[in-house]
C-alpha cells in the first residue's frame, strides 16, 4: 500500500505536521513536488487525516494523568458507558479490552483533588459502572508517535 | 497565567495544527494580529511545542493496540527498565504507575503474532522485568486531546 | 478393562483415525485380523466414538483464538449460561471450573475486531454474566492427543 | 480461499472423517467425484491435515482434566519452559497467553492424586517456573469444532 | 488455669481418647487416682468436652477435600447464609474471615463429579452468595491436634 | 465396602467415641455383639482408626485460628516446605492445593501477637517460601465430622 | 508561607504539645518571646489547630487494630457511606482511595470478636457495600507526626 | 484498670491537651483536685504518654498521602525493612499486617512529583522489597481519635 519513502515521510510529519516540502524532499532524496504528490495521495488515501498542535498540558496545570480500569455491573454495557464517558472532557482517551476490566481510560486532571472530583461526581455516577481502579501515573516516562 | 481566549486557540489548534490566524480570529473575535502575537506568546512560553500529523496508524496496518503491565523483579528497576524500553520502536508510551504494576505501556503492533514476538524477544528479555501482563484494546472507542 | 496393546492402538488412530489395520498390526505384532477385532471391540465399549479431519483453522482464517473466564451475577448461573454459550458457534469448549471464575470456554475468532465483536454482542449480552476476563492465546505452542 | 460449498464439507469432515463421497455429495448436491476433487485441494492447500478418532478419555480414567496456568520466574522463559512441558505427555495443550500468567496448558490426569505427582514432580521442577495456579475442569460441558 | 501437667494429659487424649488412667499417669507421674481427679476437673471446667473416633474418610471413598470461598452479594449476609450451608452435610467447616472472601468453608466429597454437583446445586443456589472460588486439596500432607 | 448400619455406627462414633455398644445397638436394631463385630472389622479394614477427646482450644486461650495460603519462592518445594511446617506445633494442618498458592495452612494461636511472632519467626523463615497471606477465621461458625 | 525556624517549631511540638517556650527558644536560637509571637501567627494561620494527649490505646485493651478496604455494589456511593462509617465509633480514620477498593478505613477493636461484630453488625449493613477486605495490623512498627 | 469517669477524660484529653483541670471536672462533675488526681495516675500507668500538637498538613503543602503495600523478596524481611523505612521522614506509620501485602504504611507528601521521588529513589531500593503497590488517598474524609 505505501513504500519506504512513505514510511520516511510519515515519520518526519509524526514529529512536525509543518515540515516544508524541500525539507522533506532533502529527507528523502525527493523534488518538493514529488514529496508534494506523495501528500496529495497519503491524504486522498485517509492516512494522513489532519494535524494537531502539540501542547504541554502538564505546564497548563494537568500535572495528574491517570489510567483508570472500569468494571460494569452487568456485562452488556460497552456502548452505554462508552457514549457516557464521551461526555466527560477530562477523560481523552477509552479503550475496550481484555483482562480483568472492561473498560481501559485515561484521564487528564490538575490535582488529585480535580480528579477526586471527576471520579466521584462525573464517572462514579454512570449508569452500568459497578466499580473502578484508578493507576495514577506518577511519571510520564514518554510518550511518541510510532516510528513506521 | 492563561486566559480563557488562550483556551480557545489552543483547543482549535489540538484539533487542527494548520488553522489560519484569519479562522482562529473569528472564532475568538480576534484580529489575525493579534491572534499572531498570542501564539507566538504560547510558543515561547513552551505551551506549544510543536505540530503531528495525525496518521491513521490503523489502515497501515497496526491493529493491535495492548497495553502491558510490567512487574520488576527487584523493586528499583525504574530507570533502568525505561530507558531499554525506549530502544523499542512499538513501545509508544510508557507510565510510571501507582496500583499492581509498575509500569504501564502502551504498544503498538500490526497483528498479535507481532506483539507476540515484541513481547518474548524485545520486552520480556529486558534485565529487572519479573513479568508482564497484556491487556488488549479490543477496540479504541475514542482518543482525542483534552479540552481546556 | 483395556490392556497394553489396545492402548498403542488408540494411540495410533489419536493421530490417524484412517491408519490401515495391516499398518496398525505391524505397530503392534498382531494380525489385521485380530487388530478388526479389537477395534471393534473399543467401538462397542464406546471408548472410540467417532473420527474427525484435522483442519487447520489458522489458515482458514481463524487467527485469534482465546480464553475467556465467565463470572456469573449470581451463583447459580451454571446449567442457564452453558445452554446459551452453546449457541454460539465461536465457543468451541465450556468448561465448569474451580478457582477465581466460574467457566473457562475457549473462543475461535478470525481476529480481534470479530473477538469483540463476538464478546460485546453475544456473550456479555447472557443474562447472567457479570463480567468476563479474556486471555487472548498469542501462539498455540501446542495441542495434541493424549498418549495413553 | 475456500467458497461455502468448501465449508459444508469441512463441517461434515470434522464431525465425521470418514464421511463416504456420496454422503458427502448429497449433502452438498454435488456428485462424489466432485467431492473427490474438492478434499484433493483442500488437503494440497494443507487445510485438511489429517484425522484422528475420538477417543472417550474420560471412560478410559482420565477424569481430572485441568487448566493450569504459568507464571516464570524471569520474564524470557517461554521458549525454553514450552519444550520441557512438552516432554510431559499428560500436558496435551500450550498456550502463550495475554493477561495474568505466561502459559495456560490444559492436563489429562486419572485423577486428583495424578494431578498432584505431575505438578509436584514433573511441572513444578521445570527450571524457570516460578508458581502454578490450577483450575479443575469440574465438568467439560461441551468441547466441539468450529463451524465454519 | 492449667498446669503443666494438665497440658501434658491434654495433649495424651487429643491422640487417644482411650488412654487408660495407669498408662497416662505412667507418662506424668501421677497415681492413677490424681489422674482421674484432673479429668474429672478438666471435665467440670469445660476445657474437655466429649471424644470422638478417627475415621480414614480417604479410605470410606471421600477423596476430594476442598476449601471453598465464599463470596457474599451484599455485605451482611453472614448468619443467613452460614444457617443455610449448616444444611449441607458435606460442609464440615465454616470459618468468617478476613480478606478476600467472606467465609472459608471445608467440603468433603467423593469426588470431583460429587464436588460439582455439591457446588452448583446445594452451595451456588443459597440465596446471598455470589460468587465460589475452589481450593482443591491435591494432597493433605497433614492434620492434626495442637500439642500445648 | 461398608453398609448402611457400618454408616450409622461412624456417625455415632464420630461424635462419641466412647458411645457403650448397648446404646449403639439400640440405635441400629442390633445386639452388642453384633456391634463388637462390626467394630471390629471396622478397626480392621483401618476405616477406625483411633480416637481423640475433644477439647475446648478456645478455653485453653488459642483464641486467634487462621489460614495462611503459602507461596513458594520456587515452583519445586513442596515436600521441602511442608517438613519445615511440620516441625512447627502451631501449625495444625497442612494442605497443597490448586489456586492461587501452593499451600494452605492452618495455624491455632493464642492470639494476634504470638501468630505474629510463628509468622515472622517460624515460618517465614524456611527456605523456599516467598510469600504468605494470612486469614484470621474471625469466628468459627461450625467445625464437625462429615456424615455418612 | 513558614520558614526554617517555623518548621523546627512544629516538629517539636508535633512531639510535644505541653513543650515550654523557653524551652523551644533554646532549641531554636530564640526569646521566648519571639517563639510566642511564632506560635500566635501559627495559630492564626491554622497551622496549629488545637492539641490531642497521647494515649496508649493498646494498653486500654484496643488490640486489634485492623484496615478495612471497603468494596460499593454501585460505584457513586462515596457520600452516603462515608457518613454512615463516621456513625461508627470504632473506625477512626477513612480515606478515599486509588486502587481496588473505593474506601480504606482504619478501625480499633479491642479484640478480633470485637472486630467480628464491628464488622458483621456496624460496617457490613450499610447500604451500599458489597464486600470488605479486612486486614489486621499484627503489629504496629511505627506511627508518628511527619518531620518538615 | 480504669472507670467510666477515666475514658471521660480520656475523650476530652484526646480531643484537647490542654483542656484545664476546671473545665474538664465541670465535664465530669468531679473537682479540679479530683482530676488532677486520677490525671497523675493515669501517667503513671502510662495510659497517657505525652502530648502533640495537631498541625495541618495539608496547608503545609504535604498534599499528596498514600497508603503502600509492601511485598518482600524473600519472606523473612520483616525487622530488616522496617528499619530501613524508619530512616525515611515521609513514612509516618508502619503495619505488618495480614492479607495480600507484608507491610502497609502511610506516606506523606507533597505532591505526585515528591511521591514519585520517594517512592523509586527512597523506598524501592531498600534490599528485601520486591514490589509495592500505592494507594494514594484522594480524599482523607475523617481521621479522629477513639473514643472510649
């Protein structure tokens, strides 16, 4: 579906969505333009699908990120709670998963008294969640784009 | 140290690292003056810190998303174990968690035979790794940035 | 009930329920006549019940298999939960167990997208089932007959 | 690959291997001939691999089958730990698992008193094993192929 | 309370409830008259209470012991719930305790297709529990009084 | 092997192993003799094996009775582990079981303060044990002899 | 917002309430005057809040101190049975946590039937609560005010 | 040992340290002698050891408490880490407690940052500690004395 020089691309937009055509053509042994057509067709084919600043949310006072595992109360309750916790803007990312709960989030406070309060009055409160297991993430050891 | 017109732009700018100042200036009732002095403030206050291309990782084929719970076999392996994480392309994200494990990191590979193989030759013969535990997202509902 | 030389022929259609009776008589110093003999006589005590192919699910497509602990919302769950996993086709074993849950039924799926799908619409959906744990079976090392 | 017609044939060869042309013919509205010609290439595509008979394991005094899962003492034992366990004839199946442990097996005993010499002189000496969890299969509800 | 020789006789009777009043005084010299005086007080305090014979339950076909955890729906259901399992013959043990699960029960059965059926249809129905988790003794290497 | 009458004279004994054959006669319908016979094939095939008074630990101030599941360090140490136990007076009885720990034992204590001083001095200190998890029985609902 | 000096002052009387100002002006290199003139400003801070007299509870006959990790049947009860545990005098200190279990309490009992009542008669009937998880403090190593 | 006037005084003692002879005899309708009486002899006992001031914590910046379970290497750990945690301000209490963990303890901190630090650079490299496991308190809702 895509070659090298896409991967190559890829990797270089996975770090800076700004990159100038001649610098990536440099990259890649490429003219702008046929870096330019290369764009044009990862675009066309949904693979490159927009872009996104990246902000230092712990400087923004979000110094308490956290995982946290959802257990229903009954087992059929995937899309109810998902469409509910879509609802909560702290919470950024929910996946559904194997092992021991249902539900895998991660949510994005100030302190842990915001997320006392997320947990409390904002998650606790759903219909369907029987139960939840907070892991706060005392460090971000990192975090990256994969590298194709 | 923020205002709420700050906010604003940075919101637009989670989703869409691109946005002209025109576009960003009307939403906020901002000239594209003025939203250009307010950037360049939030660039060099190191709130943004650069652009992604958002790539929809899914269609190049890496399906299988897990999150992995590493155990250490002695309790100080912290640095060590992070930093041979590092070395691993797939491994995208990596945690330093309160709860059952100590490290929570998120993988990203293109099937399970791949993750098969990342986790017996690349992260289970990591040095201080006691065991792991898997969990996969069967499916990712949602992953966005957060809304400030 | 059984003697030495019925247990090499057993072990012998374990692996190939076609083996000729000449075939199995030279494995075991008897006639083919005397092999017919037995045979029948392992058919009639209903200790060999049948025969089936060896398919290859794998390259059929069936890609992901996996275990999945079964807890109950209530206690006694058993007989009603069984009845309704055997409608099922992707349920290929239940079985009643000791331990943290209450079964353990092995699932045939062609990957994960058709894991969840089969988890989210048709098991958690049992009336009964409080909650399931999947472990997803990377790689099947192995899985044969047991030699007797 | 393999059209529905391919399907119906491998379900009747999986409950019965030695289904005659014919039978398998009328239930397929195809002539034997055209049978014959459909299991040559399903077994040159090496999706039919074999035969084995089924075999009343529980009748012949296996009656304590159970899973058992692994957990290694260091992280990179699955190679090593999966050849010695298949040394052990009662261990019929291996599994290299996501979630708690490292492998689930499945074990063929006669009884409970079989159960505990495997484990304590043949699996737990394993060099590598670090703890074993066993789950009794107090009853196997059903165990049967998949249908395609 | 008790002294020294008290214990000593204590500890004679909790092996042999027949001990004769010579022997055990032989064993602490006493006469076989103080003896008696001490059983007649050991009686009247209480401290001794009746005899029972030992039974071999392995040999009479009770081959699987088991400890089973019982896990409680709602929090109080301690006495409801321990009336019913005084119902079940096979219970012979019924302890309230910390951690994970509320009671920790003793059942012996004939074997495991008795435990089964124990489980799901004398335990698993008492309205209150939610959930079992059995221990299945392999081997009871031993059982026997308190030396004081 | 044994009858119905052979059943109701166990019951008898299993709570009064001095009951008179008199009285045990009226309960079966049978003469003393015909009781002193049974006896004595009972002693005989070793299904009677001797007898214990019963006595009021309790009172005698073991009043803290607790479970402590054991992990080993190494999968191998069961026959190494339970000798050590043996050794141990306080440790009553000693089983191996399947589930999360390899033993499961049971420890009379005259209260929290000298089970902490068997825990930390006595038992944690045999080699091979890695781990243990203490149950204090906070009251002991019932304890008694199966009947047959 | 304190200083050096300010922090030398609490620690001492973190460890003594009754401690005299000449005194802790000696420790500090101050007049007793300038030391009240501290305490004043501590105090109309409300960093000082009042005073508590050490009592040795254990010496009063509380000897079972034990932590109590308390499960909700549904997850938003956070509220109500925090203010029924307050109701109990024995549970001292509640805390609400990260983890498995919603709720980690601190309760004293004089004894482990103590501790049995308190639990099946106070804690355990209050709605809300599915399941406690009790763990006793055999003993207590240390328990003292925090250095600054 | 001591009378219902005593735990009268015991309770206001514990709630103010400083609470005058007067007004604690107008409590108790006994005159400021009486009190001062029964206040000596209560020390004397060493029911009532010293004194210390209650200082807010929080408001000193100590926001972040944890409760951590401690798990050994090797089971005979006890003095040895317990000594070692000792040395470490942050660690305010120390239980050897029954249950999943060897040790709790409760740590004071300022923030997840300052956990972090303690928690990888003081606790985890303590030889015998192979894991720990943190529960931060979200919410301390209550923490009070006992009342007598």
């Amino acid at each position: 579906m895509i070659d090298e020089v896409d991967k190559k691309i890829l990797n270089i937009l996975s770090q800076d969505a700004k990159a100038s055509l001649k610098w990536i053509g440099n990259q890649c042994n490429l003219s702008a333009a046929a870096v330019h057509l290369r764009l044009k067709k990862l675009e066309k084919q949904k693979i490159i699908t927009g872009s996104k600043s990246v902000i230092d949310t712990y400087k923004l006072g979000y110094q308490t990120q956290s995982f946290i595992g959802i257990y229903f109360d009954r087992a059929n309750m995937y899309k109810k709670v998902s469409k509910a916790l879509y609802q909560i803007p702290e919470v950024v990312e929910c996946n559904y998963t194997t092992g021991n709960f249902s539900l895998l989030v991660k949510v994005m406070c100030r302190d842990n008294q915001h997320l006392t309060q997320v947990l409390s009055e904002k998650i606790q409160v759903i219909d369907g969640i029987a139960r939840t297991e907070t892991f706060i993430a005392l460090e971000q050891t990192f975090n990256r784009s994969i590298q194709y």
